[in-house]
C-alpha cells in the first residue's frame, strides 16, 4: 500500500515532514510518495539513513502557503503538492493522502479532485478527542461553520464508520453536542437536526453536553463545525495552561521540585494521553478518498502518526462502508 | 446593604445555602435576607450560631424545582423563592439577588419581574472563566441559544462595563469567539456581529479562538449562548479530567505516593485558581438589577463568594453603567 504526503505543508516543513516519513516508512512498512519540489525533498532525504526503506518521490513544483485563500490557491496552482497529492489519489496511484498545510486548501482541492461520497452533502473534518476511558470522535471541528440540520446527522454517520473501521469500536454511541442534556435543549440548529438521526444507521443516544465530551459518554461527538473547532482549540489551549500552572506551582521550593522531577514520568504517561500527535492526523470524511489533514504545528511523530491512521481508514475502507451506508438513505437526510 | 438569597435552589439547598448565607454575613458584614420556607430556613439556621449577624427571612412558600418549565413555573409559582426574591429586588427592598436555582426559572422571573435594561435586547449569563494571566468573563454562557448580530455587540458592552466596575478591569479587552482569528473567518452569526462592535463603547480587539481564551488574549469573550454554554461546560470537565488521571497516575507506585503528597498543596494552589466556586455566581446582565445564578451544585462556599460579587456588582453600579452606555447607542445597534 503506498501514502502520498504533502512534503511542503506545516509550520515545520519540510524537515519535520520528510522525517516523519522515514519513521513511517520503516515503522509503517509501507510505501510513502513524497510530493512536492524534488530539490527540497532530495536534499531532506540525504540528511537520513533511508536504505531499504520505500520512498519515492513525485515532484510538485508548486507550494501553498498557510494564509493563502482555499479557493483561489487550487485555481492557480494546479501543480502544487496538495492538487498533485490529491491527483494521485483520486487516480488511485496512492491508497490515502496525509498534508500538514492549509487545510482550507486541502479541503478545496479534496472537494474538486476526489468528489463528494453520494448522499453526503458535506464533508467534514473529524479528530480524535482524548476521553477519560480512552478516545472519541469529534466531527465537524472546522470544514463547515455553518451547517444545516441533515448534515449533522450524515456527520453522525460518517464519525460512526470512522470509529468501527479504524479502531475497531463496536456499535459506537453517536452523541448530538448540545447545552443540556434534555431533548427540549440545543439551538435551532440541534433542534432540527435531532430528528434527522432518526434516518441514519446510527447508534443515536441524543444530546451530551460539552462536560460529557472528557468523559466520554459519547464515541462520537457530533456538531457544527464553528462550535467544534472551538472545542478542540479550547480544549489545546486549556490543556497547555493547566500544564504551565502546574510546572510554575511544581517548581517553587527544593521539596517541591525534588519531588516533581519524582514524578516526571507520571506526567509524561498523562501529557501522553492527552497529545494530538499521538493521532496526527484529522480525517476528512466525506470525500472520495482516504484524507487526512494534520495539524500545522505537526512534528514528525505527528506525521508518521497520521500516516498510520490514514493507512488504517484506507485498509479498513472507510470510503467505501460510508458511501454504502450513506447511499442507503438518499432521499431521506437530503437538506431542504 | 441587603442582599436576597434563595434559599430553596440548588442540588444542595437548604443546608449548604444556608450555610453560605451565614458565613457571607459574617465575612462579608451585609445584611442577607433568606428567601424560602420559612420553617425550613428556620431549621437550618438553628445549626449555626448566628448571634450578631444580620440575617432575616422573609417566607415563600412555593419552591421551583431543577427540572421544570421556566415560563411554566413563573406562571404557575408566583410565591416561589425565586420570584419572591426577585420582587424584593424590584421594589428596591434589596439591592441584589441570588440564586442558585433553576437558571432557566430565574432568568424567565428575572425578565418579567425586573425588566430589561433599554437599549439591550437579551439579557446574557456571563461567567468568569480563569486564564493564565488571571480571569476573563464569557458572556453569553446559556442565556440564548440563537442570538442575531447585534446581540453579541450588546454583550460584548455588558461584559466589559461588568469587568470594569466588579474587577477594576482597566479598558476591558473586548473579542469575538470564532474559529479563527483573521476577519474572514467565523460562522454567518460571527461575521454579521462585528460590524456592531464599531458603534459599541468597547475596546473591541476583533476575533479570539477557542485557544485563547485560556491564555488571556481577551478580559471578555463574547459568544453565542450555545457555544459560550457548551465551552463551559467543556472546559469544567477537562478540568475535572485532567486531575482525575493525574491523581491515577501519580499514585501508582510508593515513591510516587510520597511524591505526590509532598505536592498536594501546589496541586491544591492551581485547583484553587481553576475553582467555579471563587466566584460562585454568574451575573445575569441586562435586567434591571443586580442577579446572579449560582452553579446548581454550589457549596457553602460557592454561596458566599456569590454574594460577595453580588455586592460588587450593586455598588459597583453595573446595571446603571450599562443603562447610560446602552442608553446612548439605542438604534445604532438594534437588531433586524
């Protein structure tokens, strides 16, 4: 099976790229496609030990930068490493597709090269939300701040295929994210979006509150995307303060620090389970193909961590289960 | 300086209200008028000394309960606590009010019975939120869940004069929750609200992420009710979360218990800075009338503290600053 990664995008790139690649490579066993200037890529290549390892390298001379408009950046650079990346998936040259740069751009360019899965009438951006038992899905965390009510249910759907093909979740709960737990609560939005669960082949378990998410009363967590990338920046951002303020507090007094350096490893394993890198990537559901956005800051553990989770949604056939089961309904969540 | 407490709301009403009610007093030398069944309020305060305190009662028979209709309940409960404290409040009898009910009940009584404040439209629950640097306060956290644009003007000027005159704030940084920072991005509501923030007498510093609002980027945060509702709520469960796996983590192994005991009390420091309780209640603005509604599951403490930013407010004069602010801006910010 071979991954194509966009080798120019990420705050960190192309270092942290390429290197992810090469962990991947040989952790993975699988064949990575590197895209972007052949130049940049050869001469990140050579600082690693890349014997025996599958790696190629398809150039794209072009470059999207992070702040570039979605839109416009697909119109005029049709040979950057996201619409090549892109090309060779949709002509199935490659099994999945991994890029750490803009994601608005990546979203577009999906849109176009891949295609919309028949019956969904949005794609979404998904990502693994560590929980207090272990993780959930929250879907949409930015492709689309505004949503109508059909949507959220074929996101339901689709973050429900996610969790059965990619880690092996039995019959997940898929939980509608709302300000109170009663039926009677939610905004317009929710309201109107309840009843469209009812279509989908979905473990429905109604609303869950923003308390419910780290407890994980949910598998999957559905909402529009301006509210959910909120929640997912909130959550970084909380998790990183409360870490500072624990290290500044730790660290006062010999005793004190003696015995946090005691038990660094303790919150090495909680920062651990906390660390989006440990997934990497966030899936773009809904698109014709296996394709995953990583996060701008992406290191190259990030990287190589995406790879693995793109290769699972593309061994599991995350693609095709979701335009089985969303092809079911046609007609029947179909927005107004 | 009177303050009226319900003393029949809360998961831990009377006991722990009227516990609160007692040691505010005392803390904080006002006089605080115990609303609710007189026999009840009686019973409890038998517990306490109470000798030299200024505490009265005043009867209401009727109790609202967590789960019921607020219009309903206002409706059919007119000798409830909540709205016979409210009325106190309205014929100037005290000069706040708090509650630690039914937040749906209060603000429905607090609406009809206090009325709202011209030039504002919606009322909004604000909460103080801690950040790196020291608090913000998140304005609207529930009171409505669909806004229209200039709504969120109207509550980015409520919050600001809040912090001003309750936290000597000094020129309150004002920001839009949105998910991203540039002026292109943002939901439709988002995009339509900022233009109102030009003819609002804030220091409007445009779009903030979810991310900072923890680290402090703005002394208000100004959101819709259902995404101010659902971060919230997000955020006390990471809270809660985040403790609960370090205390997992740290206690496993001996060394590690004597390590962790000997960091109870930074633990104890940081808890403390993170705790809802501090400020006990969320200041229901844009009534005419100092009301706030304390967390349903309010301690003692959480009581007093409420009181005491109860007081604050009222002398510091917030619903009078608002009524001149608002007051010179009616129809520049009007909704459609």
């Amino acid at each position: 099976m071979k991954i194509a990664l966009d080798v120019m995008g990420g705050d960190r790139a192309p270092g942290e790229i390429v290197a992810g690649a090469v962990e991947g490579a040989r952790e993975h066993k699988l064949e990575i496609v590197l895209v972007g200037r052949r130049s940049v890529v050869e001469v990140e290549l050579a600082r690693h030990d890349t014997n025996g390892l599958a790696l190629s390298i398809v150039d794209a001379p072009e470059v999207v930068s992070m702040n570039e408009s979605p839109a416009a950046s697909f119109r005029a650079k049709r040979n950057s490493s996201i619409a090549v990346g892109l090309g060779l998936l949709r002509d199935r040259e490659v099994a999945g597709f991994v890029s750490a740069g803009n994601s608005g751009a990546v979203m577009a360019a999906a849109l176009f090269l891949l295609g919309r899965i028949k019956g969904i009438e949005r794609p979404a951006l998904a990502t693994v939300f560590p929980t207090l038992p272990g993780k959930c899905l929250l879907i949409d965390v930015g492709a689309n701040a505004d949503c109508k009510p059909p949507y959220l249910a074929q996101f339901g759907l689709m973050g429900s295929v996610y969790m059965e093909k990619v880690f092996g979740c039995h019959h997940p709960k898929v939980g509608l994210l709302s300000n109170g737990e009663e039926d009677s609560k939610g905004n317009l939005l929710v309201q109107e979006a309840r009843p469209f669960f009812q279509s989908v082949p979905v473990n429905f378990v109604g609303n869950v509150e923003g308390k419910d998410i780290p407890y994980g009363l949910a598998d999957v967590v559905v909402t529009d995307g301006f509210t959910g990338n909120v929640a997912l920046k909130l959550s970084e951002g909380i998790g990183e303060v409360l870490f500072q303020l624990l290290r500044e507090e730790l660290t006062k007094g010999l005793l004190s620090q003696a015995a946090a350096a005691a038990l660094r490893p303790a919150f090495r394993r909680v920062r651990q389970r906390l660390d989006y890198q440990e997934y990497g990537g966030a899936p773009l559901l809904g698109v014709e193909g296996a394709c995953s956005i990583a996060h701008g800051r992406s290191s190259a553990k990030a990287i190589k961590n995406a790879i693995r989770v793109t290769r699972q949604a593309a061994e599991g056939g995350v693609v095709a289960a979701i335009a089985e089961r969303a092809g079911r309904l046609v007609g029947a969540t179909r927005g107004t």
